[in-house]
C-alpha cells in the first residue's frame, strides 16, 4: 500500500516539475494537473494500471490517489506560504482605522489562518482560493496600490473619499491582501450564515446582495476579532457591482485583482504584436464589464496604469 | 524512412551547399573586383577556376536533385515549387556558356589567339548568364529564417517569392538586353567607336613612328612585322603576370601583327557587372532586412497571435493595433478578434468552466514511454 502511495507520490511530483507548470503557483499548479487528468484520463490509465505502476487498479482508483497525494503536496506548500504570510509578513495595524478597539494581531492572525486553511479544504473554496492566493503571490495589491496612490484618480477618491479609509498607503495593501483572503470565504458560509458546501462559485455574479449581511454575520462569528468592514470587503468582492453600486471600493478592487490573478501567468513569453498580458485582461475585462460585474471607473484606470507601466 | 545517418549525411551536404553559395557569391564580385583593380594574371585565374569548380559543384548537386526528385516521381513539383528552377538557372547555363568556355580558354591557352574574337562575343552573352549566380541568393532563403521577424512559414514563403521575382526579373532583363543589343541599331557604343578607331589608326601604320602611335593609341601593346618586334610597351614578364588570354586581341593589318589590349572594355564591362551585383545584392537584402520585418509585423504577427487565441484556451493576449494600419483588413480583422472573440471566450469559459491543462502528454512522455 505504502508503495502505491510512493509511486502516486512520484508521479505526482514528476508531472509537478514539468516545466510547462515552472512559476505557476501550488493552487494553480493543482488546477492545471486535476485538468490534466481528467482530460487525458484514457491515454493514462494503459501507463499508470501497468505493472510499473498501480497493476489491476480501476482508473477511479488510481485517480483518487494520485488527487489525494496531489492535494497532500499541495497543502504542505499552501500552508507553509499562507503561515509565513499570515503569521510574519500581513500587517493588521490597519484595522485601527476601522474603528476597532486594539486587539492582538496574534489573535486575528490566528483565526485567519484557521480560516483559510478551512476555506483550502472546502473543494469550491479552494478553486476561488487561487485568484486571491495568485494576487498575493505576484504582490499585485502592491503594484497597483502603488500606481494608484501616484495616479490620484476615480480609485483613490473612492478608497479616501467614498470609503473613508484615510489610513496609509501600506496599511491599505495590507487591508486588500485581508479582503483578498476572505473573499473565497464565502465558500463556508450559505446565506443563512451556515456551513455549506453547495457551489456558490457558479452563482458568482450574482451573488446576492441580501446575503451578503448573512455571510458577512456568519463570518464575523468565525473571526470575533476582526472589523467588520474588513470581513465585508472580502464578502462584498463576490457581489457584482451593478447589482449593488454601494459596494464597498476595496470589495470591488478585490475583485478585479483576484480575477486578473486567476490564470495569471508571470514571465509569460509575449508574442510580438501581442498586448501585454495585463493591459489585454483589463480590456477584455472592460467588455465584460457587465458579465463580471466589475466597476467600468476602476477598469478604466487599472487599464491605463497597465498601459503605461507595460504590464 | 530517413535514417539517423541519412539525416546527418543531408544536413552536412545542406550546409556545404549553403557554404558554397556564399563563397561563390564572394567569388563572383572579386572576379569583377580583380579586373577593376587590376590583379595580376594569376589571381584572377585561381578566381575564374574555382567559378568553374563551384558551376560544377552546383551543376552536379542540380543534376543528384533532379534525378533523386525524379525518381520519386517529384521532378516538375522540384522544378516548380522547391526552387528547382533556381538550381537549374544557377548552375547548367553557367557551366555551359559562361565558366566551360573560360576554362577551354585559359588551359588552350595562345593556342586560340585567332578564335578568341567569337568566343569573346559568347562571353559577352555568358557575361549576362553570370548574373544568374545571383540567384543562388534565394536558395539561402532559409538561413535567414533564424533572423528575427521572420519565423512564420507564410512571412517566409511570400518574402521568398517577391525576392524571388524581383532577382529573376532583372536577371530575366539584364539577359534579354545582353541579347538582343547587338542586333539593335543603335548609336554605336564606347567599345565600338575605340575598335574602329584603333582600326583606323593602325591602318595609317607604315613601318615607322610606333612610339608616336603608340601614344595616340593608349591600348596598343605590341607591333611586330613577321618575327621582328618593332615595338612593346611593357617586358615580357609584365605581359606574363598581368595579361590573360582575355586581356589583349590580335590584328593583322597589312604586313603588321598588332597586339592591343582589351582591359579598357573588359573593366567597363567589370563596373557594370559589379553595379548590377551590388544593385541585386542590395534588393534582396532590402527586402529580407526592411520587407520581411514589415511584413511579419504587420501580416504574419497578428495571424499568429489571432490563431493561438483561437487554438488555446488559455491564450488571452490581445492583437496591438497600430493606429496607421488599422484600416488594413488583418487589423480590422484584429480588431474584431480583440473586441467580440476574446470578451466571448472569456464568458463561455466561465460559463462552461471547460477544462484547460497547459500540461500535455506529449510533454511527460518520458514517464509514459518509460519502458520496465
């Protein structure tokens, strides 16, 4: 038995190294080789049920071990980063300007990791897990954090104006990567604030504003220390904003970074004549705008930062 | 089925044929060179010998392409569409009516002084044939696909043919001209009025005053009356290092043997030839360093980009349009393709959550073909 698993575990980390996956992220990494096997699962199954593999097994079989030592690796790595992230990189002082009294950052880092490491095992939080893990992985609340805060336009105003967070430009990365993080929250939480496990995924874009009060309720009472605007970003992130224009701005830039991070691809070759990887997702995104749900304002200004940064 | 050793064997006669066609280029415009600057007699045959070498070279590896297309029933899809014609043009004619003659020439050597006058007139037509050396350019079409822009196989062939057709017509023109100029009547040229000078000249010749006339007449070389030399301009040694059997022609006018030399005409003949190589040599490369980027930057590059975005799921990059170019039908095209087809894509993929692997069997053979 133990060999079977040794054998899975190979073959496993084999197609892991392949350098087709080389700067994909873990999660992304375990997207494209649960695809791989679905999609490729008769060429397979002659190899892996021969002798020098798994002789005599089903396919469904083999492919529960190989999911099961894919998702083992895959875990060891994302809870490494998301321990190293949460507990020695994220930064929560910024939570004093949402009006909470002083807490430990131990205490909320705490019950964010146990958060994500329960949204990690939910398989519909997992797969929404990417795009946040992606844009935290590439540092994209940085970049455009940054070129946001030297631009002074429609995003700024709204983040300062709008949304009343006059805190500083590196406590406002360290809200997003938060409300990046809670975003696939919603995954563990149904409407009426219970554990579910039904696909909200495919509900995305329309994910009801009413609901959101009850996630958002039902979160908070997994993360008693935290603010509850910074919960409600990360909720907010799923609702579309034409269904509910007062959703908060960093919700709605969640959104659009967790999506342009999805299928992000760093270091892509760009063919000549081609638009650069960023610019492209911000343009067809502005297309899509309605699809989405994305606000149109931010799309425009994120675009332009693109276009000139060439990214 | 193509062996290993077989594909070695041809890719080592591709690269010496590759080889070849730029030394015989390189050996094309210093024959021209030699005689514009006067190289000795000796250089210049080493040159026109290995012009033969490479005409025969070149003649044989038409002749083992030919026979091998033929004999896989492929001759007139060689000739046609495998630039047969090229190999054709570029070598027989060549080696035939151009570097044949030259070789029968210099190893007959004095021996042909009096037949030199109708040779000379086929070299003038050879003359023109030499030109189509310069066809050979094409052939090495290919070593220019690992230059930058020039990567697509539809960038490749469309530069390839309108290189092609811009050197077969002036080389077609060139050749036509050289042909029928002589039967043209037409104002007679600088080689003609010097001929019928010279010959007016010589003519007043009585046996006295070489020096004198050969002051008046600069290409006049030698006078001799039987056996006796009544005048020479240079030593022996010199005619012996500088002239070839090329350079000088022979009349005989009255009781009077006089040598003169033909170097004016043939340095002429050189600057025009050399004119015509660098104007050719200057087209093609005009066409694969300024068209062939224009055209894959503008043609082949989009295509490229609108097929990937087409065939993988996961290609998302958008065509850049230029704004001077957006009216030409592959950026409208584009344009379509950034505005419809790529906003769709990205709605049937969330819609349909199809599943993309950027992995690929053929990428993990190694572990599948893996034998026990």
């Amino acid at each position: 038995m133990s060999s079977e698993k040794e054998k899975a575990e190979g073959f496993v980390r084999h197609l892991l190294e392949n350098p087709a996956l080389r700067n994909q992220t873990p999660l992304q990494k375990e997207e494209q080789l649960l695809a791989f096997l679905e999609l490729n699962a008769r060429a397979l199954y002659p190899t892996l049920s021969s002798s020098r593999f798994f002789p005599g097994k089903s396919w469904a079989h083999i492919r529960s071990m190989l999911i099961s030592e894919l998702f083992k690796i895959t875990d060891f790595t994302l809870k490494g980063y998301m321990n190293r992230f949460i507990v020695e990189q994220l930064d929560m002082s910024f939570t004093a300007f949402l009006g909470l009294p002083r807490v430990s950052q131990e205490e909320m880092k705490t019950e964010l990791l146990k958060l994500t490491v329960q949204v990690a095992h939910t398989g519909e939080g997992r797969r929404a897990l990417t795009g946040s893990f992606n844009a935290l992985s590439y540092r994209l609340s940085e970049k455009y954090i940054e070129q946001i805060y030297q631009t002074r336009n429609y995003i700024r105003f709204e983040l300062e104006k709008v949304q009343r967070l006059r805190m500083s430009k590196e406590e406002l990365k360290h809200m997003l990567k938060v409300s990046l993080l809670l975003r696939p929250a919603v995954y563990l939480v149904s409407g009426d604030g219970r554990e579910t496990s039904s696909s909200v995924r495919r509900q995305r874009g329309s994910f009801q504003p009413s609901v959101a009060d009850k996630v958002t309720q039902g979160l908070a009472e997994r993360l008693p220390h935290f603010p509850e605007a910074a919960i409600r970003s990360g909720v907010e992130s799923n609702i579309s904003f034409l269904d509910n224009s007062r959703v908060s701005a960093t919700g709605r830039l969640t959104l659009l970074l967790s999506s342009l991070a999805n299928e992000y691809k760093p270091n892509m070759q760009i063919d000549r004549g081609a638009v650069s990887p960023e610019k492209s997702w911000f343009s067809v995104a502005r297309k899509n705008y309605r699809y989405f749900g994305y606000d149109i304002k931010m799309i425009d200004e994120l675009f332009k930062i693109a276009a000139e940064q060439g990214w | 089925m193509v062996t290993v050793e077989q594909g070695k064997m041809r890719s080592f006669f591709e690269g010496l044929v590759v080889l070849a066609i730029f030394l015989v280029l390189i050996q094309t415009f210093l024959e021209d060179a030699a005689l514009i600057g006067g190289w000795s007699w000796d250089v210049r045959k080493v040159l026109l010998i290995s012009g033969f070498g490479f005409d025969l070279f070149f003649t044989f590896e038409f002749l083992i392409r030919f026979f091998s297309a033929a004999l896989r029933r492929e001759a007139g899809e060689y000739l046609l569409h495998r630039k047969g014609w090229i190999d054709l043009f570029a070598s027989v004619p060549l080696l035939l009516f151009h570097s044949g003659p030259l070789m029968a020439v210099v190893f007959l050597g004095g021996g042909t002084f009096s037949g030199l006058g109708g040779v000379f007139n086929v070299l003038k037509v050879a003359k023109a044939i030499r030109v189509a050396r310069i066809l050979r350019l094409l052939r090495v079409l290919k070593v220019f696909k690992k230059l930058k822009y020039t990567g697509s196989v539809m960038a490749q062939r469309h530069v390839a043919l309108i290189t092609s057709l811009v050197v077969m017509v002036t080389v077609a023109a060139l050749f036509l001209v050289s042909l029928i100029q002589p039967t043209l009547p037409a104002a007679p040229g600088r080689a003609e009025v010097l001929e019928t000078t010279e010959t007016r000249v010589l003519q007043r010749f009585q046996g006295t005053g070489s020096r004198q006339l050969a002051e008046a007449l600069p290409t006049l070389l030698i006078i001799k009356e039987g056996q006796e030399t009544l005048y020479s301009r240079y030593e022996n040694s010199y005619y012996r290092s500088m002239f070839g059997p090329f350079d000088y022609q022979y009349r005989h006018i009255g009781t009077y043997d006089f040598f003169l030399s033909l170097k004016p005409t043939l340095v002429d003949r050189a600057e025009q030839s050399l004119a015509f190589f660098v104007l050719i040599v200057l087209l093609v490369l005009v066409l694969l360093l300024y068209y062939s980027p224009h055209f894959a930057l503008t043609i082949s590059d989009p295509v490229h980009i609108m097929r990937r975005g087409f065939a993988e799921n996961g290609y998302k990059l958008e065509v850049e349009i230029p704004s001077r170019y957006r009216d030409d039908e592959v950026y409208c095209l584009a344009a379509l393709y950034n505005r419809e087809y790529l906003p769709l894509k990205e709605r049937m993929k969330h819609q349909e959550d199809r599943l993309h692997s950027d992995l690929s069997l053929d990428t993990i053979g190694d572990i599948l073909n893996d034998e026990e």
